[in-house]
C-alpha cells in the first residue's frame, strides 16, 4: 500500500507539472508564452519564464506588483495566496511544485548516504525569513530605477526553479539569448548546482531553509482544510511516524507544522490509526 501510495503521489505530482507547463511550442521555439491565461497564478513556484509555463508563479507575480511605482500593496495576489494557503496549506509543496518534484527524484538517486537535515536545521529555517522579508519584499519595493520600477530579487539572483525550467530551457534553444548571459545567470546556475548536490544527500533542502512561498503556506497548516489529525488514545508510542517524516517534524506533538509538506508519509506509516488526513488518507 505505501509503495502504491507512493508512486499514486508522484504521477500526481508529474501531471500537474505536465498540466501547467503543457504550451510544448515554448519549448521547440525557445519563447515564453503569453496568452492569457499567464495572468492567473498557479499555486506552486512556477517558473513565469519557463517556455512550458501556461500559468504565472505567486511570488513572481508578488514582486512585479510591488516593485511597480503605482501600486503599495497587490490584493489580487495576497488574496490568491491566501486563498491557497486556506485550502490546501502545504499540501501544495508536496503535490504541486514542480520544484519539489526535482527534489524528491534527486533524494531517490541512490548514491550518499541519505539523511533528513542538514546540521543546524533549526537555525537554517530561518533564512527564508530573510529571504522572504529581504529578496521578495523589501529590494523590490523600495529599490528602484530612475523610471520608479523594481526589480524580482528573489527571481533573478535566487531562484532554483526559474533557472532550471526557465533559463536553461530557453538558453539551449534561443541561441541569440546567450549573447546576453551576464554575471547573475552563473551566480544562480552555482545556487541550482549547489541544491542539486545537497538535495540528493538531504531531503528538500530548498523547501526547508530557502522557499519563501512554502514558509507563506505553512503559516496556513494549522487551519488549512488539507490538515492531519492525530489520536492519543490510538497512539502507541512506537515513533514510526517520527522515523518516516524526511521534514524533521515531532509529528505526534505537532501533526499541523508548519514545516509539513503533507506527503502523509507519516499517515502511512501509524500501524494504529493515529494519524489521519482530512482528504481520507489514511492506514488502518
């Protein structure tokens, strides 16, 4: 059962990437799509400029608003992320970033000995407190050109996705765009490297210590409709859904965390029937 839950997951995880990035021209002509539907925002970190990307990214979207001399605050895309945090929390981590996805096949490579957390995960979470206050909000918003417009920090000197579906897709193909390669493309090809490495070795290191969006989500896991719900009274201490959870997560003591990206491994894993999600996963 977990097998086949398993692997239920990863197509899951795989056609909602297929569904999202399906404009398969974008990726034969080397162009980015521009139809109308790029006005909506998909609820993962989907790259804008991924040629395949038929939907726009939510903190993509965030930093143009704000980074535009006309606008302070961009209630369509606080709402829109609000609206996802509230229904599916992190959910969307775990069954919708094509990001993720990458992650988990990287920690299935059967190399290095794998481990949960890197040393000092508890202080590392709290760079993407930095990141998300420093590259999302506040460079975008008040540093700004003669002409009153910012620029998407996060997106152009961070950012893994958008350098792996966007950037390297379009290099390979448009070649009139390599002329144009400057510092700050090898600068975020050096980060995409990096995360590759660490990612087979660690689980989901981005997720964990980098991603503003998902730390957006997780504030929204306690209350979410996607949520787990734990039984004391079934629970027989065993700690096998401690030993399953790759986030690093008490799960008995805070099935809700914030860092929980909702694999439900640790559903699966409760023999007894402690655990169990809102949307029916569950193992008796």
């Amino acid at each position: 059962m977990d097998k086949l839950y398993s692997k239920t997951r990863l197509i899951f995880q795989v056609a909602f990437f297929a569904l999202t990035n399906g404009y398969i021209k974008g990726f034969t002509s080397g162009k980015i799509y521009t139809g109308n539907s790029k006005k909506l925002c998909v609820p993962g970190l989907n790259c804008y400029s991924c040629p395949g990307a038929l939907y726009s990214c939510p903190v993509g979207s965030l930093q143009a608003v704000m980074s535009q001399k006309s606008y302070t605050v961009s209630l369509y895309i606080i709402g829109m992320l609000t609206a996802f945090g509230t229904v599916f929390g992190r959910f969307i981590c775990g069954f919708m970033c094509p990001f993720g996805l990458v992650q988990d096949l990287l920690y299935k490579i059967p190399i290095m000995d794998k481990k949960k957390c890197i040393k000092g995960h508890k202080i590392l979470k709290n760079v993407r407190y930095i990141i998300l206050i420093l590259f999302v909000i506040l460079l975008p918003t008040f540093f700004v050109n003669a002409a009153g417009g910012g620029n998407p920090w996060f997106c152009e000197y961070i950012c893994p996705s958008g350098t792996l579906f966007g950037a390297i897709p379009l290099l390979i193909v448009n070649k009139s765009l390599r002329a144009l390669l400057r510092w700050r493309f090898f600068l975020k090809i050096s980060i995409l490297c990096l995360i590759v490495i660490i990612s087979i070795k660690y689980y989901r290191p981005f997720c964990k210590y980098l991603c503003p969006l998902g730390l957006i989500y997780g504030w929204f896991n306690k209350f979410s409709f996607v949520r787990i719900s734990y039984d004391k009274d079934k629970c027989n201490n065993c700690g096998a859904c401690n030993n399953a959870c790759k986030m690093g997560i008490d799960v008995k003591n805070n099935p809700n965390s914030c860092d929980c990206i909702r694999c439900f491994d640790c559903v699966h894993s409760c023999k007894e029937g402690a655990l169990q999600s809102s949307i029916g996963i569950t193992k008796r």
